[in-house]
C-alpha cells in the first residue's frame, strides 16, 4: 500500500497543493494531466527528487518523505529512459542490484522471467546507442524490476516510442502488471493510455487533483468543469432544475425541451429552480434509426446535422438541436453507413438518463 498524504511542495513559482490518493499493493494508479501540470513534479517529490514542504510519502507503512531516494526502495523510469550509455543492458539491468549490494542468486529467476518476456534477450550485449525506442524502454522496465522494489514509478512510459508500437508495449506492461503483482505509479497526458493501465486515476490540472478515483468514474462522470474539459467531454450545458424526485430530476433544455438525469441524483440534494451543469460524453449520444418509435425513450430530441468529421473509422458529427445547443456526436463507421448521415440530414437523438451527469 502507497499513500500520498496531503502532500505540498514549491518550486520557484510553481506548488502542489496537497496532493493525496493511495494505491493499493499490485495496483497501477496513473496521474493524468495537460502539460505543465505538475505531473514530473509530483513523481519526483515521491521519489525524493524534490523536498517535500508538507504531507507524507508512506510505502507500506513507512513514512519515506525525509528519506534519500536511494532509501526509499522506489524504482523510476524516466520520460528519457537514461540508460547508461557506456553499458551493455545486461550491465544496465543489473546496475541497481550491484549498487545495493543485493544477493543476485534469489533474484535471477524473476530477471531472467523478465528479460525473456519482454524479449530483450536477443540484445542484452548489446550498447543503449544501437537500440530502437522500444528496446531502450523494455530494458529500462527489467532493470527498474530487477531489485524487486516496492513501487514502480514510470514518466510518461510510451513517450518514446513510435505510435505504431504504442499498443503492443501498453498490452505487455499491462500483463507484466498482472503477473508480476507490481505496485506502480505512472504518469501520463494521454487519457487512452491511464484508462488501459491504471486501476485509478488522479486528474492533476495546475498542481492541484481536481479528481481522484476508479477509472471508470473518472472518465464516464468527470465532477467538474476542469477534469471534464481535460478529459474530453465536449457536451456540458447550463441549465435549471425543473422538478426533482427521489432519484432523478429534469432540467430545462433549450428549446422548451426538458433533460431527464438519473446519475448521481440519489448522493445530492436538488431543488426547482437551481442553476446546474450537466453533461454527456459524444459516444454515449445515440442517433435513432429513420422508422424507429421515439415513443417510451428518455431525452429525445430533433436535431439536424451541421458538420461531420471523418478520423479513420470514426466519425464526429455536429448536430444542432430544435433552440440551438449544438450536441456532438461519436459514432463508429458501420453504424454512420447504415444511417446514411449527412450534412443537413435531419435526425432524432437520444441520451440515456444514466449517461447524463451533473457538473459541479
């Protein structure tokens, strides 16, 4: 267990403002963020980098904050990866166990396990300066695994690496996760790659977490307008509350249309007349087939389409709602092709009351 406590620090103009999450043993907790967020800043307080002014750093159960990094039994890879250009990656994998003075014998096995299954083992005589991006990375991940530490922290993991190998290296990290019970903490801008390895994610915008919590939460129902900004969410409305029940309420849409919401509705108390935020991720947007019955479906509304956006096989379409609110809508390219979508088509959509949430 990792527990990052009220943590605060400053560095020249810059501060984090008490940070504070957990990642329990064999989790991977990622901390996503926008550039210049703080996200660097932060592993390098945890490793110890950089001191912390208040909070605590604790690794199962030891309070590590005033310790030097080399105490810590933290193992980083950094977003340059740093391997030591005058080593073979045989002698860089072995660097932090020889530093330690750590008992080869006992941990061979599991180095071998890793060298063999990130297939490295073809290059281990090899020098860092003839290597490809995704060679350095997998012999930085064995060697930050090699001494067996408690956490495994890793800057920005893929950064390196070309697009076209990004997938395969996330899918091997992720299963060295599960068969290795690694502890780690990552950090990244890319919202794709914490959702595929993170058990939890931290939104970090401006030093400060605006969001902490399960992936799926975080990403399906951000809570305020920063982590829904960040995280892609393109359709948020003012609006008013019209009439609340036990567990949902409707709310004032343009047009004299109402918004039926159920997320979320049951944990907070509402009354007619209050001013709210509410939102709805584009891929949750359906659009209705031509001779489907609207009739017993929640928060249907005519639309005619304004604009789409082909990328690859995916398509955003730009509709304008009977008032004037514009919904945006993600749709795969099967679906887009059997409903012959076009620009000035006029169209029914839908949003299910469970994917509608309210800002705060």
């Amino acid at each position: 267990m990792v527990k990052i406590e009220n943590l605060c620090m400053d560095i020249g103009v810059f501060s984090l403002k008490n940070i504070a999450f957990e990642i329990a043993k064999g989790a991977c907790h990622a901390v996503l963020g926008p550039t210049g967020s703080g996200k660097t800043v932060l592993l390098e307080t945890v490793i110890g980098i950089q001191s912390v002014k208040s909070g605590r750093v604790i690794i199962d159960g030891r309070d590590v904050s005033a310790l030097s990094p080399a105490t810590r039994d933290i193992a980083y890879v950094p977003q340059d990866i740093c391997l030591f250009p005058h080593m073979s990656v045989m002698d860089n994998i072995m660097y932090g166990v020889r530093v330690r003075k750590l008992d080869t014998a006992p941990l061979m096995p599991m180095i071998d396990e890793l060298i063999d299954f990130l297939g490295i083992r073809p290059i281990l005589g090899r020098h860092p300066s003839g290597l490809s991006g995704g060679e350095r990375q997998r012999a930085a991940i064995v060697r930050a695994l090699a001494a067996k530490p408690r956490l495994l922290i890793l800057d920005e993991p893929f950064s390196a690496i070309d697009s076209a190998l990004r997938e395969d290296a996330r899918r091997l990290l992720k299963e060295l996760y599960a068969r290795h019970d690694i502890t780690s903490l990552i950090v990244t801008h890319d919202i794709d790659e914490a959702y595929f390895l993170a058990d939890q994610i931290s939104v970090l915008i401006a030093g400060a977490v605006v969001q902490s919590g399960e992936r799926d939460d975080i990403y399906n129902y951000p809570k305020n307008i920063a982590a829904a900004e960040f995280l892609g969410v393109r359709n948020i409305y003012d609006s008013a509350v019209e009439s609340v029940q036990e567990r949902s309420l409707a709310a004032s849409f343009c047009g004299g249309y109402k918004i039926n919401i159920t997320c979320g509705c049951a944990q907070r108390k509402f009354s007619a007349g209050q001013k709210i935020k509410w939102a709805i991720r584009s891929e949750a947007v359906y659009i209705l087939k031509e001779d489907s019955d609207p009739a017993g479906k929640s928060n249907c509304f005519d639309a005619e389409i304004n604009t789409i956006y082909t990328r690859g096989k995916m398509h955003t379409v730009l509709c304008a709602v009977s008032g004037g609110a514009v919904i945006e809508i993600d749709i795969h390219d099967a679906a887009f092709n059997k409903l012959k979508l076009a620009r000035g088509k006029k169209i029914k959509i839908s949003l299910n009351p469970d994917s509608v949430f309210i800002i705060n």
